[in-house]
C-alpha cells in the first residue's frame, strides 16, 4: 500500500444534474483524507455518457464543490500534470488501452446480441445457474469471428475475468473475498465504440496513480471486476500498483430506504437554498458514517481534517436525519461572528424573498436585530419571515397565531399593555419587559400568556425573535400603533 506522503485520492463524479448529498459526503471523505495526509485531491468529471451528462450540469458541479469550500489540487479550472480531467476528452487514451487490452488478450470482441445474451441468461436462471455471461465468444477462432462478420454483426469489447477469486482489504470493510464464478467477464467498450464506466474508471485511477479509492458502497461490487483489470494494466506497464479501496456506508432516507438521487431531500441545493451553511452541512454530512468523538458533534472542517481516518469509518448504513442536520446548522450559525452572520444573511433580505426590498430596508434596524436572529435561526432563510415586522408597514397576520394568541380578554390586556408601554423607558428592553409583566399582573397572567398578544399584534405571528429587544428596535410610535390597530381588529 502508498505511503502516508503520497496519497492521491480521487472525487469522480458523473455530471448527472444536481449533486446529491450522498456524492457531497463522498467528496468530502476523500477531501479530508487528502489533507490529512498532506496528500493530492484529484478531480475528475466522469462524462463518458453524452446522453446523461450536460455542460449545464458539469458548471452546476463545480460551483457547488467552491460553495462548499473543496479545493482540489488535480482537475477542473487547476489543471495538473495528469490532464485533460474530463472523460469525454480523454476518449483516444481509452480506445487506446481496449486496443492494447485486446491485442494481449485480456479482452476479446463478443458478438451476442442482446436477445440471445437474454434468452440465454433466461435458460441458464431456468437451470438454476448462475446467470451472468457465459463466456460464448471467449475463445472464437479467427474464422469464427470472421463469419460473424460476414453476418454483418457488431460487437461489444468484453474483460476476461481470470478464474480465480479476488480477494482485498476493503479499508472500511475489511477482508473481502468473491468468488470467480460471481464475477463474469463483462463489458468494456460498446459495439458503437464508446468506452463504459468499467473501463474509464479504473484506467483512469490508474494513470492518474490513485492510491486510495474512497467511494460508496454500491460500487463495492465492481471493485473485483476493477482489480482484475488493473492486474492487466500492471501486465501492459500502464499501472504500478492496484490501489487501495474503501466503501463508504449507504445513506438511508425516510423509511429507512436508500437515499435515492430523486429523493427531495438528497439535493444539495435544497440546502443551499434553505440556507444551510457550508460548514454545517459538512459537518453533518461527515457523522454519515464517521465522528469526531463520543462527545462533541459540532466541529469544523479543520477539525475534521486533523483526526479522520478512514479506518473510523462504521460500515454500517447512516441514517439521514433532518432534524439533526438542522440543529447542527443551528449552532454552526451561532459559531459565526456576528458580522459574517448578517452578510450571510443577505441574500434572503433582498428580491424575491423579502417582499419589501430594497425600499424599506433598514439597515440600521437590521444591524440591531442580526444578533438577536443569529441566537434563533435554524437555516438562513428562516430570517425573512423572523424580521418582516421590522420592514413592512403592517405585520403579516399569521391566521393560526391570531386565533391562539387572541382570546377572550386580550382586548383587556392589550389596553393595559399599551398604557405600561406608553409610560416605559424605550430605550431598555428591560423596561418595555417590566410593563408587558405589570400589565399581566393587572389581568392574573404570566409573562408568557402576557405577551402573546403583544407579540402577534406587532410582528403578527406568536414564535418569533426575543419580543422585548424587537419592540425596542421598532420603536415606540410603531409598536403602540400596532397595537392600537390590534385593538381595533378585536372590537369590530
Ligand atoms: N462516476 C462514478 C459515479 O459517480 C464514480 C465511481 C467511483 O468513485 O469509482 O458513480
Ligand atoms: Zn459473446
């Protein structure tokens, strides 16, 4: 195995629309594996499949490793001495290895079509047999081949798989050994000529002299057909060592099934646009298999980087659980100075969200409230609705919170709580606190029930941010005309 100070790992996504979360962790395992070990990132855009991959796409992906603050040191945009980093200008370097792959042997022509491949695998399910090729065109001679051309068929590029079984260390797994007869030969090169993903791969890995292969498990399968072609490419002089290989857990959705691509909940940018910060969904994406310690989950990437090892990785499938992603965004907004927090912010103070930018946007106002917001937001975006009662010349009435908070005797209250409020010092919270109490005294309320008609007749919803501190920064003439207009709801 590669020493510590050489390790080149590799991110290799397929440029398929929006990355997913499951591809986001992958990334940044092997990320934080690189750095840890003062080793090479390599990135790679795996776009063989013209069909499936877009330039949309591909630009989509990059933008989304900068937002979430990868760096690479090999690929896209950085170059390096392995380059072109995309497949589908690498396509003489593949045509070139099947034919070297052929001429020695390792790979042959196999002219099935694709009925007879599947009348045959159904016979051979019939029998109780194992289903995968059945090695027909191993081993046809020149005439038998010519004949088939003569017939005017095409034909696919198929591996030999050796008959022996593969045996590795899987780096999370453990030792892992699968049978010859599991693994059939297989596909390599289509009759069109392009080359498949089995090929691009791990030829790839190889010239690019990966040492550690870090990926998700459903492509553990494909590691013994992977090794055995780089046993060819160590033959050919093309690789020098097979590399290291590590599959990283499923990620389970709701219902405990399989986090799928389609999955609302896997798209990154559902994140981005809810405004979760970088920093907190990695750090939540890395407990998806992984943890710091026993007994801190919040840490930052640095600190990630300092202790992983992929040997800590658990096995086992990972649940995702919002909830948890969303509390660890929570205090990751909490860790920001409060500066960042309100330049962070900005995007959901402006059009389209805030329905009263730019006009009567405050910023004096909004620099007031930011560290109040910063102590109760989950994800950024909550902000727009937790400050609209600051910009918007009415409060936004909340349906539900006017009939909780509105009962019978309120309208009592809210009079007694406008005269407290009108004789209290503004420029404390701590008074205008002192005269929405009084007036819950005058009437046998607590605090809490005291306020609750307060707080929907000025910011109209009954949660929002710590009420006293948003009554000071509104102002007085706002906050008893509110009120006043309250009042004047209840009575007619
Ligand atoms: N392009 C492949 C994928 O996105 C990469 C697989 C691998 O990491 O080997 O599934
Ligand atoms: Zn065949």
């Amino acid at each position: 195995m590669a020493n510590a100070t050489n390790v080149r790992v590799r991110f290799c996504p397929s440029p398929t629309g929006n990355p997913h979360v499951g591809l986001v962790r992958t990334a940044l395992f092997n990320w934080a594996y690189a750095r840890h070990h003062g080793g090479t990132l390599v990135f790679r855009i795996e776009d063989t499949d013209a069909a499936r991959d877009s330039e949309e796409s591909y630009e989509q992906l990059l933008d989304s490793m900068r937002w979430l603050g990868f760096d690479w040191d090999e690929g896209p945009e950085v170059g390096g001495p392995h380059a072109p980093y995309r497949q589908s200008q690498r396509m003489d370097i593949y045509r070139d290895i099947a034919e070297k792959l052929l001429a020695g042997g390792y790979a042959y022509p196999c002219y099935c079509t694709t009925e007879e491949l599947d009348q045959r695998r159904e016979a051979a399910r019939a029998a109780g047999k194992p289903s995968g090729y059945d090695g027909h065109c191993r081993d046809l001679s020149a005439e038998q081949k010519q004949a088939y051309e003569a017939e005017g068929r095409s034909h696919i590029v198929r591996f030999r798989m050796p008959d022996e079984a593969t045996t590795f260390t899987d780096l999370v797994r453990g030792d892992i050994t699968v049978q010859a007869e599991n693994v059939t030969d297989y596909g390599i090169v289509r009759a069109n000529g392009a080359p498949l993903y089995t090929l691009v791969n791990p030829v790839d890995d190889a010239l690019m002299e990966i040492t550690h292969v870090l990926r998700g498990e459903d492509l553990l399968s494909s590691t013994p057909r992977q090794i055995a072609l780089y046993k060819a490419l160590i033959e050919l002089g093309v690789a020098k060592e097979i590399p290291a290989f590590g599959h990283l857990p499923y990620v389970m959705g709701e219902g405990n099934k399989k986090l799928s691509k389609r999955d609302p909940q896997a798209s990154l940018n559902v994140y981005r646009e809810r405004g979760f910060l970088p920093e907190g969904l990695l750090n939540y994406l890395s407990l998806l298999g992984w943890s710091l310690s026993a007994d801190q989950d919040i840490f930052t990437a640095d600190e990630m980087i300092a202790a992983f090892d992929v040997a800590d990785v658990n096995p086992n499938p990972a649940r995702f659980d919002l909830k948890k992603c969303e509390a660890i965004n929570a205090d990751h907004i909490r860790l920001l100075d409060v500066k960042d927090f309100a330049e962070r912010c900005a995007p959901w103070l402006k059009a389209p969200f805030a329905p009263w930018a730019p006009e009567s946007f405050d910023q004096d106002k909004w620099d007031a409230i930011a560290p109040h917001a910063q102590t109760r937001i989950k994800v950024l975006s909550e902000i727009t609705d937790n400050v609209d009662f600051l910009f918007l010349p009415e409060p936004v009435f909340d349906e539900a919170s006017w009939t909780k908070a509105m009962k019978e005797g309120s309208d009592a209250l809210l009079r007694t709580a406008r005269e407290k409020l009108a004789a209290a010092d503004w420029s404390s919270a701590e008074s205008l606190k002192e005269a929405v109490l009084a007036a819950g005294e005058a009437h046998g309320l607590k605090l809490g029930k005291a306020q609750a008609p307060v707080r929907v007749a000025v910011t109209g919803r009954t949660v929002g941010l710590p009420l006293f501190e948003s009554l000071e920064i509104l102002g007085k003439d706002v906050t008893l005309a509110r009120v006043d207009a309250a009042l004047a709801k209840l009575t007619a």
